[in-house]
C-alpha cells in the first residue's frame, strides 16, 4: 500500500519536470515591428480636359421636289389715309390775340390773320368789301384762322386750300374749286366750321333718293347735295359745321330696320 502511494508522487513529480522542461526550451514566437498608422495620403487626381473639337457645318442638299415651302404671309400693314387738308396747324402758343378792326378792308384782315398764324394766300380779284371785327377779350392765337373763316362767310367768301396756300373766292365759285374732299361718315375732327368741304357719304340701309329728298332742307342755299343712285352715295358740300349737322341725321336715319319691327296693314 505504501509502495503504490510511492509510485504514484514519483508519476506526479515526472510530469512536472516534464511541463517545466518543456516551457524552458520553447523558443519564444519573435515579435512583429508595426510601423504606427497614419493618415493615408489620398492620391493625386490629374484631370485633363481636351478642348471641344466644333463640329463640322451640316450641309442641306438640295429640296425635294414636289414639297415646297411655304413663305410666311405677311399682313399688309394697315395704314390710315392720308389726311385731308385742313387748317394750317398752329401748335398751342400760349398767346392770345384781340381782333379789333372798324370799317376795315377785308384784304387787310386777311393779311394781318396770314401774319397772326403763318399762312400764305391768293386773292381772287373780286374779293372786296369792308369788314368790321371786335372780339370780348382775346382769343387764343390757334383759333384766328376760325374766326377769319367765319367773317369770310359771312362775306360771302370762303378759303381753299390748294398746295401750300389758301385761295380766298366767292363761296358760289367754291364749289368748283379743289376744295377739300372726305369720304364715308367720318368726323370731321380739327376742321374750322365755315371751311367749305365735300363729304361722299354710302347708304347702307336706306334709299339714297327718299334720303336726298330728306336732306336738302337742311343744306345751305350755298351748299349742294346729290343722290346717286348708280353708287347709292351722297355728295354734300357745304361748310364743315353744317355737314357735321347731315351726318349726324344720316346716322339716326340710315339704320337697319329688323323684321320684327315691320307691320303687315291690310288696306
């Protein structure tokens, strides 16, 4: 019994021996030298850009056939017509001017009216007679070439313009002058009212004859109106502000009548 317990310290201590040999003959594993990590430079990018080589012009053969193109169409421009001549245009001078003449020669207030607004005139040789004018206060200086048409009226005397003056005649002798001419209803707008003028005015709706019939009452004994049928317009010369009154009773007279405003009457 004493003799196992022998055999068994010697196993003990043999394997002792045996772990503590074997730790002092391993060779220890060599150690790994690291280098410290940094930062990791990124690298460098180069970029070339090569320039932009233009592309070659495109070449357009020739048209097909039977596939024209079409042009743009162009309205033609629409273009008013050219004024009528009218009285010489005075800008807004700010001046006013006081007409006083007694028992004057009309020659001479023609003339100083030509000197007053800028105009030039011929006087027909029987243009003569004398002329009294006196204006309540002063007029502005634009409206003497109104008044001068207005005691050439009363006179029995009118201004035509033809070129670059005026033609001072007989109001009866006008008419077959070139006096100013206007066509359709337009108003008569920086036309003095004692100008004479012809205005050719279209019938619409209602008949040019019964119409004529209608008007003539309202024309001056100066003043003419012809209906003709052929055109079915109206030929009016007279003084502009007695041609404004006719044009204004052709709008209220020549209108279109619809038909529910016509009435059947047995007779």
């Amino acid at each position: 019994m004493r003799r196992n317990s022998n055999v068994t310290g010697f196993v003990a201590s043999a394997v002792v021996l045996s772990f503590v040999a074997g730790c002092a003959t391993r060779t220890p594993a060599p150690k790994i030298s690291t280098p410290p990590i940094g930062p990791v430079p990124s690298p460098t990018v180069t970029v070339q850009v090569e320039p932009t080589t233009p592309l070659p012009p495109v070449s357009v053969g020739p048209r097909q056939p039977g596939r024209p193109e079409a042009a743009p169409v162009t309205p033609p421009p629409t273009t008013a017509p050219p004024p009528v001549p009218a009285a010489p245009v005075t800008p807004p001078s700010g001046r006013f001017i006081v007409l006083n003449f007694d028992s004057a020669d009309i020659e001479t207030v023609i003339h100083a009216a030509s000197e007053i607004v800028g105009f030039n005139y011929v006087l027909s040789p029987d243009v003569r007679g004398k002329v009294t004018v006196q204006t309540s206060g002063r007029i502005p200086q634009e409206d003497v070439f109104g008044v001068l048409l207005g005691i050439l009226e009363v006179h029995g005397f009118t201004a035509v313009k033809s070129g670059n003056l005026y033609k001072i005649v007989r109001v009866e002798g006008a008419r077959e002058r070139a006096v100013p001419t206007i066509v359709g209803d337009v108003p008569l707008e920086g036309r003095a009212g004692d100008e004479i003028i012809t205005q050719i005015v279209p019938v619409r709706y209602a008949s040019v004859n019964d119409l004529g019939v209608l008007l003539r009452p309202f024309v001056s004994s100066r003043g003419t109106l012809v209906a003709n049928r052929e055109t079915n317009v109206l030929i009016i010369t007279d003084a502009a502000s007695n041609v404004r009154r006719v044009l204004d009773i052709i709008k209220l007279v020549d209108v279109q009548v619809s038909l529910d405003e016509l009435q059947i009457i047995p007779v």
